[in-house]
C-alpha cells in the first residue's frame, strides 16, 4: 500500500529527473562577460507600435539579417565593401582576421543566442560594418572635404536621395545595431584625407555630422565634446545608445536633481492646468531636452520636434533604456510629456509658444503620439529626474491666489478694451457707491429736523 512505501523508495524514483537536471545544468555554457546592449525589443513595447521597431529597407547585424523584404539592400552593401577594400587597400583576409578575433565579444554584445555559424556571422558583421562606415564617409564627404570620394555616378544610394531617408531610421532601430568598437576598430583614420585641416576623423565625429544631415540633431555639441574628451570619454555601445548620449542631460550643469523634496511624486499638472493657475509658458534658450526649468511662474520648455520619425526615434530610444540602463531619463522626459498632453488643448498652448514644432498635421496627431509613447514604459517614481521641478509646479498650483489672479488676467484683463471695460466697471461701481452714501447723507439731517 502507498501508506506504507518505503521512505528510501520514494527517495530513489525522484533519482532519473534530478540526474536528467543535474546533466542540463552541467551543460550550460560558462557566463559571457556582461557587455550586452543589442537586445530584441520588449513585447509589451512592441505591441503598441511594431512597424517603428522592424526595419523597412536595410538590415544591419544578425538579427533581421536574410529577411526576403530587406534582401534588395545585399548587394549594394557588398558593393560597399567593395569600395572600402579599394579605398582602403587593405586585403579582406585581413578584415576577416580581426572580425574574427572579436567574434566571442561580437556574439555576447546580442541578448540571444546568434543562429549563424562562425564564417556566416563574420561575414554578416563585416558586410554590414564596412556598409556603416563607407556610407558615413560618402554622406560626410563635402562636409569634410574628404579626397577620394568624389565621384559616384552609379551609386544606387545617392542617385535616389530619398532612400537615405529610409535607411537613416533604419539605423536607429535598437534590433539593427552593431557593437560601436567593431566599427571603431576597422575604421583606419590615417588613410581618410582631409583637405580642409589637419584633424583626423573617428567614428563618434563622423556618426555626429551624419544625424545632424540626416536627422536634424541640434543642440548636441556640448555632449559631443565630453564624448570625444578623452578625461571624461563615456562608452558608446552602438548608434543608437550614441543618439541618447547625445541627448542626455549635462549633470553638472543643470539644477534639476533626481532628489526631489518627496519620494513619492504626484502627477505633474497638464498644461491646461497650470495655464488656469497661472503659469506662463516660454520656449527655452537651450537645446538640450532636459533643460525644462520654472523660475517666478513662468515654465521654460526647450523645443521638442514633432516630424515623421520622432515616434522611431523615442520608442527604440525608450526600448534600449528599458532594457539596458540604470538611469532612464528619456523614459522620465516621456512620462512628464505625457502629463502634460492630455488634450488638444495642451498641444495648442505648446505650439503658440514655439514650445512644440509639429510637422505632423494637426494637433490630435500630436497628442495622439505624446499620450502613447509612455505604454508599456516602467517609471521609477522614486529616481524621477523631474521629481523638483513636478512637486513645484503641483505646489504653485495648490495656491488659491495664483489661481484667482490668472482667473482675473485671464478672464478679465486678457485685451486692451477687456481692461478699459473693466476700469470703467469699477469707476461706475465706486460712483455709484458714491452717489448713494451721499443721498443717504442728504436725507439723515431732514428726518433729524422733523423730530
């Protein structure tokens, strides 16, 4: 009976399943170094918007790598490579050697495991690292004034100009990256000449001139300079962590600090709110995103642009953070956008002040777009970038006369003839006042004379 099995007997019938575990965990392979940073973007993102994860006409790196929609780009990529082995006039076994040398860190730079054997992956990497660096070179040639690259006729890229539009996006996507090092160590500086002075070109300063061409990136040379100082050089993984380094926050000069005066912030008031308790909107000086500061009611805004790719741009932006970053300031940037978009209305207080440039159409398109960048993106409310200046605004907000004087200047004071009609009021009201403590005055001797 089972009641009465022998204890040693259950013992030994659990023995197959945990020598059959026993034998899987011995077969793990050891743990890679942690330099991963090109990872498959995260399901609850990718379901809000898939099209502006997925690559629409190139392919770089393993992971999209011999899709039938990107497969018309192959061959202009290997002509490509062609044109960096002459120019370079460096042999391909050469640039084979050193894929391969890096092959081990290549591979552990991918969240899973690469499909690809040895030679397919190295030829992946070399194909689409060569493409990068000479489509960079050819872009940034006249900018530069770069020898040797001044002639393509039969370019098949730059003899359709619109399809730089469509590759530029591609190269945000967080899926279609290559480690940055790969592209550091094949580019030579020494054998680019430039005729316009004695500065050698590298990857970051050639990635820098090709967004600010093709993704009118502006107010970013401050983070260039401590990307390039060598005292203070941080690490770019690939082209898309180079576009967020771009964009993030100089620490040291901003007076925003993630030690906001309460652990647990409550939700920045919209627009429309802090318009109705007075709060004055004006575009600020700086360019960089995060510089959003509030000094004497007046809530200073840097401009954000709203064009075709801005969505791409932000949701792999956000994707990368999500799953990458200890500091997510750009998930924080999105979430105080988000509070202050709830309606059209907010939109278009934002763009009477310059404060947002929309190139999309109208303002529903915008708000559209603001409300749904923060789905599926994890706020940490306690490290909120924004933390003082989202319970500042909440405190000026709860203060009943900031409210009554912008009902007054708002409502009453907000034209020239709205003033004069309001004066008038007034004058009439004390006249009238006036006028009757007078008659009052007048009739209080005659009752006196009657007793």
């Amino acid at each position: 009976m089972e009641g009465n099995q022998d204890p040693f007997d259950i013992e030994n019938q659990h023995i197959p399943l945990a020598t059959c575990m026993r034998d899987e965990l011995s077969k793990l392979s050891p743990q890679p170094p942690m330099v991963c940073c090109i990872y498959r973007v995260p399901d609850r993102l990718r379901h809000v918007n898939e099209k502006v994860y997925t690559p629409q006409v190139v392919s770089i790196g393993p992971l999209h790598h011999g899709k039938q929609s990107l497969k018309a780009m192959e061959e202009q990529k290997k002509r490509y490579l062609q044109g960096f082995l002459t120019r370079t006039r460096v042999s391909l076994e050469e640039y084979v050697k050193k894929v391969k040398y890096h092959e081990a860190k290549l591979r552990s730079c991918y969240e899973e495991s690469i499909k690809f054997n040895s030679d397919e992956f190295v030829r992946i990497i070399l194909v689409d690292a060569a493409f990068i660096i000479e489509l960079l070179l050819r872009i940034c040639r006249e900018r530069f004034n770069i020898i040797g690259l001044e002639n393509y006729e039969n370019d098949r890229i730059f003899n359709k100009p619109w399809l730089i539009h469509y590759i530029a996006p591609d190269m945000q996507l967080l899926e279609n990256q290559l480690p940055f090092f790969i592209l550091e160590d094949l580019f030579d500086p020494d054998i680019i000449t430039v005729s316009s002075n004695g500065k050698k070109l590298s990857m970051i300063n050639l990635s820098y001139e090709f967004l600010t061409m093709t993704l009118a990136l502006e107010g970013a040379e401050d983070s260039l300079k401590r990307i390039s100082s060598s005292s203070s050089n941080p690490k770019v993984e690939h082209f898309l962590d180079f576009i967020r380094t771009l964009h993030l926050p100089i620490l040291e000069e901003s007076d925003q600090s993630n030690e906001g005066p309460s652990k647990s912030i409550m939700t920045t008031p919209c627009i429309t709110k802090l318009h109705l308790a007075g709060v004055k909107f004006k575009l600020g000086s700086s360019r960089n995103l995060f510089d959003i500061r509030f000094n004497d009611g007046i809530l200073e805004i840097p401009k954000l642009q709203i064009h075709d790719y801005t969505e791409l741009t932000l949701r792999n932006l956000l994707a990368f953070e999500q799953s990458h970053c200890q500091n997510n300031y750009i998930s924080d940037y999105v979430s105080l956008m988000d509070d202050f978009v709830n309606t059209e209305k907010d939109v278009e207080f934002l763009l009477q002040d310059g404060i947002v440039e929309n190139m999309l159409g109208d303002y529903n398109e915008v708000c559209t777009l603001i409300n749904n960048l923060g789905r599926g993106v994890s706020v940490d409310r306690d490290s909120f970038y924004f933390a003082t200046l989202s319970e500042r605004l909440n405190s000026y907000c709860r203060k009943p006369w900031n409210r009554w004087k912008a009902n007054l200047r708002q409502n009453y004071f907000n034209t020239p003839w709205a003033t004069i009609s309001v004066i008038a009021a007034v004058l009439l009201l004390i006249l009238t006042c006036i006028q009757a403590v007078c008659s009052i005055i007048s009739v209080m001797p005659s009752k006196n004379q009657k007793h």
